[in-house]
C-alpha cells in the first residue's frame, strides 16, 4: 500500500512539473518576489530615506480592545494571534476546524498563560457561515465584559488549491477564500469596527505574486472565477488564480481606504496590506510533497525563506502602526513599505471591482445587509 502511494504521488508530482502552472510560479513568483526585495533595499543604494512606521501600543479604552484574526489555527494566521495577545488584545481566531481551533487556543495558552481568546468555527469560502459569524460575533461582544465594537481585523486566511472546487454560491473556492470571503466580512464588520472608542485598522494580508498578473478583468463572470474554468485546458490554473485572488484583495483595500477617505471616516478605520514574503507554511499542502520540499530547499539557500515567526512581522508592523497609517504596503518587516504593483493602484479597476464583487453578493445571504454600506 506505502509503495502504491508512493508511485502515485511520484507520478502525480510528475504532472505537475510538466505543467504550465509550475513553472509559473517557479519563474514569475521568483521574479516577483526578489523585485519585493529590490524596492525594500532600493532606498538604501541611492541613499534615500524608506518610508517606515514604528509600531504603537494599543489605544487605552475602558475594557481591553478586540482583535479579529482569520485563518488563525496555523502558520502566519497562529502567529499574529499569539503575538497580539502579548500585546493585551483579546483575540478572536477564525477557522474551518473545531479540533483545531481547540488545539490553536491550547498552544496559545501555554506560550501565554494571560491571553484572553475566543474561537469561532467560520468556512470563509461560504457566504451564509461569514454572515452567521458576523451575527455570532456581535452576540458575544454584547454578552461578555468587552465594548461592543472591534479594535483590528486581520483578513489572514487563504488557500492554494490545484483542483477546482465549488462553494455553495458556485464561485470558486479560491477566489471565495482569498479575496470574496474577505470582502464580505470586512463589510459586515464595518459597523463594528466604526463604533470602536480608538481608531480601528483593518490589514488584508496579500502576496507579492499579485506582481506576476500584468492584465485583469473584474466583471462578475470573471471574479466569480467562471472566466478561469472555460479557458482551462486540461488543469487548473491554480498559480494563475491565486495570483488574481491577492491582485483583488490589494484592489478592495485601496479602494476601502479612498472611500473611507470620502465619507470622512479616514480619521477612524485605517486600511493597510502586509506581504510576509516567502514563508514556511502549509499553504502549499496540495502541491506534490516533492516539489514543494525542492522549493523550499532552494528558497532556504537564497536566504528567502523565512519561519511563520519571522514573517508575521508585516502583518505585526500593519496591526500596530500609529494611527493615521492608512493605504500603506507593509514588507520587510521593522515597519518598512514598499509600493505594490501599479495595477494593483488603478482607481478605475478597484471601483468597478467593487461594483461587480458587491452584484455578485447581493443575490446571497450577505445581500442587503453587506450592501448597505
């Protein structure tokens, strides 16, 4: 039986070297990572000043401010809800598995015996669980001790996938995951987040891979990930899609961030994106074992890979920067940005993203409710 395992995974892991997506994210997301690194380090060879940001205790209010971490049981999302526990926060941990929300709690506890957690069992691919959860959410704040309004949002969770899947809503599980998911809960929250007593921060955690798409398209049929099935020739373009998928994500921050800017409320919820790099996580659990050991293994030699404690410092850097820091791209860790790609601040597609995103979610649960705002 190990044999027959082990000539399938060889076998399947022979595919996909062959295969056009590989070999996307071998070259583009090599390129695009080390152009990361040669905006962070450029100041310093022309020897100007990086625009960086110290990181800010958390604002004093009368009960101890909330912090809401999706994709928390694991790798980066795990080790910002350590790491902002430490920081006083109570911390709301978001994830698909009870047991292994148990077990994220349990570890966080034994590194921090003072942190003060909540789980909450949400599939973000799912529209009717990001509205359940929103509705659980208020719930709980109204019954414990806590002010009813959030202090961060940290829109972590995210997926690799190599198959195609297909939500309940018929988008694709992806692009639901990383990016539509996201959009939801964040609007949901917004009221929550608007009547906290400090400044609140939203972080939408991106990649650098949102460098490789050089043309997009964000009408409905296209975000619900519907383009991408009929153009597929025989696999999943699964390198292509998550590219598009963090590309979206920087787009809905931008264009939060001018609207909240045009509604006056710029001085009140702050919008940033990190990018950790390269990490160590189980992100790519659905690329064949072999090559992803090789990756990594390479990566490590570069000197790119980092540990989830190393990388959670952009998305730390974005969670605690001074009020006012809003718009900003976090990488690099100590406080450092660097300007994503120019297609990723195009005003005219974030807008239209929006419009076509918000008609793709009004015929759900999120409907009206999300919309209104």
């Amino acid at each position: 039986m190990g044999l027959c395992n082990l000539v399938k995974e060889l076998w399947r892991a022979y595919f996909f070297f062959f295969s056009p997506q590989f070999w996307r994210m071998a070259l583009l997301w090599a390129f695009s990572i080390l152009y990361s690194y040669y905006q962070l380090f450029k100041p310093y060879l022309f020897s100007q000043k990086p625009v960086s940001y110290p990181r800010c205790s958390p604002s004093t209010s009368a009960s101890r401010p909330v912090c809401v971490v999706t994709g928390a049981t694991s790798g980066l999302g795990l080790s910002a809800a350590y790491e902002l526990s430490k920081e006083g926060y109570v911390v709301v941990i978001v994830g698909r598995s009870q047991q292994l929300l148990a077990e994220t709690i349990r570890k966080i506890k034994d590194w921090n015996k003072d942190a003060r957690l909540k789980a909450f069992e949400v599939d973000l691919s799912s529209i009717e669980s990001v509205v359940k959860f929103k509705t659980s959410l208020r719930q709980w704040l109204l019954d414990s001790d806590l002010h009813c309004s959030i202090q961060i949002l940290i829109n972590n969770a995210g997926i690799l996938a190599t198959s195609h899947r297909v939500t309940a809503e018929g988008y694709d599980q992806m692009i639901s995951t990383n990016y539509i998911g996201a959009f939801a809960l964040t609007k949901l929250l917004l009221p929550l987040l608007e009547s906290s007593p400090v400044s609140a921060k939203i972080v939408n955690v991106t990649s650098f891979t949102h460098r490789a798409v050089t043309d997009v398209k964000v009408d409905e049929e296209t975000v619900s990930g519907k383009r991408f099935l009929r153009s597929m020739c025989s696999s999943y373009p699964c390198a292509h899609i998550y590219e598009y998928s963090k590309l979206c994500l920087l787009l809905f921050s931008y264009e939060l961030h001018r609207q909240l800017c045009l509604m006056a409320k710029s001085h009140q919820i702050f919008v940033s994106v990190a990018d950790p790099g390269v990490v160590k996580t189980n992100l790519m659990r659905e690329v064949p074992a072999i090559l992803s050991c090789l990756a990594f293994l390479v990566l490590k030699r570069l000197r790119l890979l980092q540990s989830p404690e190393s990388g959670v410092n952009s998305i730390i850097d974005a969670a605690l920067a001074p009020p006012g820091t809003s718009g900003a791209y976090f990488f690099g860790g100590k406080g450092r940005t660097i300007n994503s790609s120019a297609l990723s601040r195009n005003a005219k597609l974030a807008r239209e993203l929006w419009e076509s995103t918000s008609k793709l979610l009004s015929v759900t649960p999120f409907g009206a409710e999300g919309n209104s705002w």
